[in-house]
C-alpha cells in the first residue's frame, strides 16, 4: 500500500507540469504563497486530471441521466456491443465543493492531494459514501457532463468499500440496457443533442463523432 500511495503521489506531480502548456492557470501555486490557496488549486488539478483519463481514486458521476445512459451504451465507431450495459442511479444527499470537503475538521487547513496520497491521513472523505465532490466549472467537460465525483478512500481494488456502501444502500438503483437496444438508443440520444461532441467539447471529440455519424449513416450529407 506504501508504494501504490507513493505512485499516486508521484502521478498526480507529473501530471501537474504537463498542465504548463495547456492550463497555466491551473499550475501550482507557488510554495511561498498561502498553503491553502496552493492545496485548492491542486484538487482543481485533480478533477481535471479525472476528466482526462488519469487513475485516481475518484469514480465520475453525473446529475444528467441521459449523458450517463450514453456513457452506458457508448462504443468506438464500427465496434460492436458484446454485452449488456447498465446504468447506476445512486443517492449523494450531500454536494459539497472543494473548501468544504477537503478541511481538516480540527481547523488546520485543507489537505493537499499529497497528503491525500499518505498512509495514515484522515480526510473527510473517509465516509464519502454520501457526499459528492462537486468540481469548479474550470473545463468544458465538467459543466458539459454534469459531473460530480465519488471517491473510493482505500483505492480502486477489488470489494471497494465505495462500492460496497452503495449496493447496500436501498436507494441504490441498477436499470440494465439490453445489448440490442444500445446502439438504438445512442441514435436517438444523438437526435437530442447527446453525443460526444458535446459531451467532450474539444475537436478530438467532434472529429470522434462525425466519423461514428459517417459510419452510422454512410453518407457525409445527413450528419
């Protein structure tokens, strides 16, 4: 577990220099300056890493029902679904931004992920089974796809304790999407204005989508 928090640690470093080229008001506060200031730009650092495929132990969710069910029955163009897919509902009673997550409860400041990343440390999070990390609107994907976090404190493994507290929850709902219906029901998210270019907002995306709309309907003139 020591090397895995060292790992973590080390990632969520890294990640934050390459955000020099792309995000350079996302970069680290400097040391000199309020260490609050500096934890809290670096959680913004974290959800935007979450946004871009980096592991963490957040697990994404969404308050739009129909982006999550894109998420369920999305597939790369000309790939075929091999298996049902599912949509998870869940209860998070408790929204809370960043300043209100992250502080110490004895006052003592906000935990940087660093020190997220450290054996012994007791953030707030460790009963996050009903909260919700709310991230700032800092990336077009955020406010794009509603997203709010979970975290898992242990870290993704098998039998998460997140995972665990959510199934017993009887608020928990599981709506399965047969494998016939997914392609279906993307075609008709799409009509609604629910596909990958507004979802992701970039033109990685947008290019992504239109060669999905070629394949599905042969001809560039009906996109």
């Amino acid at each position: 577990m020591d090397q895995s928090h060292a790992i973590e640690a080390t990632l969520l470093a890294a990640f934050s220099r390459h955000l020099y080229a792309f995000r350079p008001d996302l970069c680290p506060v400097p040391e000199n300056r309020d260490r609050n200031a500096r934890a809290v730009q670096e959680w913004r650092q974290l959800a935007i890493g979450q946004h871009y495929g980096l592991p963490t132990r957040f697990l994404d969710f969404t308050t739009n029902l129909l982006a999550a069910l894109f998420f369920a029955v999305e597939t790369p163009p000309g790939a075929a679904f091999t298996s049902d897919s599912a949509v998870w509902c869940v209860f998070a009673p408790h929204r809370r931004k960043v300043w209100e997550v992250w502080q110490k409860e004895d006052g003592g400041g906000w935990l940087t992920p660093q020190q997220f990343a450290e054996m012994g440390s007791d953030p707030p999070i460790k009963h996050f089974v009903d909260k919700a990390f709310v991230p700032e609107h800092i990336d077009g994907r955020i406010p794009a796809q509603g997203g709010v976090f979970m975290c898992e404190p242990a870290g993704k493994k098998r039998n998460w304790r997140l995972h665990e507290m959510l199934w017993e929850q009887p608020s928990t709902l599981k709506i399965r999407v047969p494998r016939s219906a997914c392609e279906p029901l993307r075609e008709q998210l799409d009509l609604v204005g629910i596909n990958r270019a507004t979802l992701f907002p970039d033109l990685a995306s947008a290019a992504g989508y239109l060669a999905w709309a070629v394949h599905q309907r042969k001809r560039p003139e009906t996109i």
